[in-house]
C-alpha cells in the first residue's frame, strides 16, 4: 500500500510529515512520488495565513478527480487547518479523514476505520506528545541535512497568531532523545541538523525523576555541537523577548553552531507590538541586536514582518521602515496581516487596514529589503566561504548549491564536488538572494 504525502507550510510541518511517514511505514505504508500512484493521498496543512488555506481547498479538488479516476483512493488532511476546521473539512467530498497535529499515532487506526465505519476524525490535542521516540523518515533526497523538532505548540499568544490554538500548548522533548536522533543522523552521513520550535528560546526541560537537572536551550545546543564537531546546527525560531546572552555565548564557543539568528519583529513601531501582544518594545528589540553583533560579529541576522495589521498609520509603518534601515537584515520574510478567525486579534481589533494599503506597504518594506540584502551581500564579493553543498543548482546540473554558516544561498561550478562536501568558495558576482561564487 502506497502513501503520498504533501506537505505546506514552515519547516516544523516537513518534520511532521517526517513522523507521519514513520508512523505510516510501521503499519506497512510505503512512501511514493505522485498522488498517480497513491492509495492513501495526505495534505499537511498551514493554517497561519488565509492564502495557505486556499491553496489546499484547491488541491482537495485535485485529489478529488484523482478519487473519481480510480476508486478506493483515501485522503486524508493533516495539521493546523485539520485542527481549525475538524469536521467541517469532512464535509469536502474529497476528504476520507482528519487528523489533528497530536493525533499522527492514531492514523494506522483511522485510515483502516475508513473502510470499515466511512469517514474519521482525530483531533485531539495532548499536554504530553512530543513524538520523541519516533525516528522521522527524512525526506531530504540528497541525506544533508535533517530537521529535529525539539518542542511542539507554543505559549505566547500574539493576538494575530492561530498556531497556539493549532498546535496547543508548549512541550519540550528529552534531551536525551533529540541527542540520539542527531547522533543517528550523523551516522546515516548527515551533515547539518536544523533544531526547530516555535519559539525555541523557551524550550525546557526538566528530567522527571530529577527536579535539578534541568535542560535549556543553551544547553541543548552545546549538546548537539558536541555530537560532532564536523557536523553544523542550525536553529530556528528564536524569539526577541527569550533569546539569552547565554545562548549567544554558548553559540560563540562552537564554530559548528551556525552564525544565523532568525529574530521575528513583526513591527518597528511600539503601538503594534503591544496591539500584537509581542510582549518586547522597539528599544528591547534593537538591544538584543546589538547583543548578538558583539557576541557573535559574523552572525547574519533575518526576521519576520507583518505589514498592515489592525490599527496600523502611516507612522506605526514608517517605524518599521526605520527599524528596517537601522538593523539591516541580511534577508526577511515579509508578509500582509492575514485575520486568522478565533485569534484574539480576530476578536477585538477590526481588520482595518484597506487591502491596497497593506499591499503598498508590504512592497514598500519588500524594495527596502531587497536593496539592504543586495547592499549586504555584495560586500561579500572577493571574500571566501565554506559551504556545505546541499545538491545541484535550480537551473543546472553542471552547478551546484550550497550555503555558507550564515545561509546564504551559494551557486558556483560542480568541479568534481557532490552533495554534502563542503568546500571553500569565493565570491564574483550576487543579487539580493544569491551569491555567484568560485571554487577556490
Ligand atoms: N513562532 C514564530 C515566531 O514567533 O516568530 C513564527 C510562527 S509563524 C508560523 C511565522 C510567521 O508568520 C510569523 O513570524 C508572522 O510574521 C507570520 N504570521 C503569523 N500570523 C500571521 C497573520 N495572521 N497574518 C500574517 N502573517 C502572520
Ligand atoms: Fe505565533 Fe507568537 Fe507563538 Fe510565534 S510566538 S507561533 S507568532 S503565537
């Protein structure tokens, strides 16, 4: 029997497609290419902005010819929007069964309760599940790098954000597991591991049997860096009101800990950060910044930005703009306020900015940050850097792709080199997102 798996959204949900394959090939599913082939067709979904979950109605539609074209194909929809929408998604003619982001050790059950009872639904949230002892099946082709979830759900509640009610309250796994998972990863050859939570600056973990030992973030990193020093870690996302002087610290003693720091703002202005329940100022932000520059000076700094949320003027959008030019991130993912319904946002705070506004302001920062980006990088032009190479270029076979400590996007001439060698590589030429580099 035959899965495919499709998967939407931020990097935590590759990782649980990763669990849910795992769980899958337990019960005796195996993994294939093309929805074509599939007896059971699945959609890991995003719920964290509305175009997401336009595209996966969209997709429904397909898998529902799909369904037409050859009986006794199942589909079933996984994650955030399962666990926004339950049951109303079983009333898509498409969709066979429903499983919420807790509920991936229930499906060998559900998908055989389809044929038996029609449609199912597992929903459920838990103050316990961490998958810690399920040994994803990675879907990275070229075996370079590997993601870990080191925690799941999240307990802020910035007032724009589904994820706390998607993916439920904050977990931290055992150390002890995250540590052996890396270290089967370096076995099997990998050669970057990517830690990811919600907000991992808050990951804790305190050992049940032994109140004293207790595990931070900080912590976790060095124990992975230990793992080998050979093999780099990345980690993602970090959040402004928790990252630690001890974490930037502990990341400076250990050259294999990469130099990047995804640090989300979402605004530059003081009114939206506290409408946005961010629970840090401007002035807070720009310290930490500057924190990290002293600690770690070759560390790239990227971040996340909402334009147009509720209430925003002109002036609350000039400081970010302001704030844009002060720190001058090496890149950005920038997105227009999207109204997520049952958010506290949704509930108190009129979705007021008009579209045309939200999208002028967001190609505004756009053209501001691709300026600074292209500015950032082509100081790089002449410098070398070591890159581990992930796989052969988007255009072509004879190049190949890689990134430096600090992420940035390398092309350069395959020369003999293959996937997960690392080489040393200087820079020619580069626009905002790439740098054109040389094997040196
Ligand atoms: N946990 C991370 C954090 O706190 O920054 C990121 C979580 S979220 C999946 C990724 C990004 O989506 C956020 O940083 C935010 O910029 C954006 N986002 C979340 N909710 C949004 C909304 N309702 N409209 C537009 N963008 C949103
Ligand atoms: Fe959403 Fe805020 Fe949690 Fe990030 S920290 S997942 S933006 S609630």
């Amino acid at each position: 029997m035959k899965v495919f798996i499709e998967t939407y959204g931020c990097q935590m949900n590759v990782g649980d497609s990763e669990v849910v394959l795992s769980i899958l090939e337990k019960a005796g599913w195996s993994r294939c290419g093309s929805i074509a082939e599939a007896d059971l067709i699945l959609v890991n979904t995003c719920s964290v902005r509305d175009n997401a979950e336009q595209r996966v109605l969209g997709r429904l539609d397909v898998f529902l010819q799909e369904k037409k074209r050859r009986s006794g194909v199942l589909v079933g929809v996984l994650g955030c929007m399962a666990q926004r929408l339950k049951e109303k998604l079983l009333d898509n003619a498409a969709v066979d069964l429903v499983a919420g982001p807790d509920a991936y050790r229930d499906l060998p059950r559900l998908i055989e309760a389809v044929s038996v009872s029609g449609k199912q639904i597992n929903t459920l949230l838990s103050h316990e599940e961490t998958y810690g002892d399920v040994v994803p099946v990675r879907m990275d082709r070229e075996g370079v790098t590997a993601f870990i979830s080191i925690m799941r759900g999240c307990n802020n509640v910035c007032s724009y954000c589904i994820v706390p009610f998607v993916r439920g309250a904050e977990r931290s796994r055992d150390p002890r597991t995250i540590v052996r998972e890396a270290q089967m990863l370096v076995e099997a050859g990998y050669k970057e591991v990517n830690l990811l939570g919600q907000n991992v600056d808050s990951y804790c973990w305190v050992n049940p049997d032994d109140a004293s030992d207790r595990v931070d973030f900080a912590d976790l990193i060095e124990r992975v860096a230990l793992v080998d020093p050979a093999v780099r870690v990345r980690f993602a996302t970090s959040h402004p009101k928790d990252i630690s002087d001890k974490l930037l610290h502990t990341m400076a003693r250990y050259p294999n800990v990469c130099r990047h720091i995804h640090l989300p703002v979402q605004s530059g202005s003081d009114v939206m950060l506290e409408r946005m329940n961010r629970k840090y100022t401007r002035a807070h932000y720009l310290e930490r910044i500057s924190a990290i520059r002293t600690i770690l000076p070759d560390c790239a700094i990227t971040t996340d930005v909402i334009a147009g949320f509720s209430g925003e003027t002109d002036a609350d959008h000039e400081a970010t703009l302001s704030l844009f030019r002060e720190v001058r991130y090496d890149g950005a993912f920038m997105f227009q306020y999207s109204e997520r319904p049952g958010t506290k946002a949704s509930r108190h705070y009129p979705d007021d900015v008009p579209l045309p506004v939200k999208t002028a302001r967001l190609n505004e920062i756009i053209a501001l940050q691709n300026g600074i980006s292209l500015e950032i990088n082509s100081q790089c032009i002449g410098k070398c850097y070591d890159v581990l190479i992930e796989g052969p270029s988007k255009r072509s076979d004879a190049e190949l792709m890689g990134r430096t400590s600090q992420n940035k996007t390398c092309v350069f001439p395959a020369g003999g080199h293959k996937a997960g060698d690392t080489v040393t590589v200087r820079v020619l030429s580069c626009t905002s997102a790439t740098l054109r580099c040389e094997l040196v």
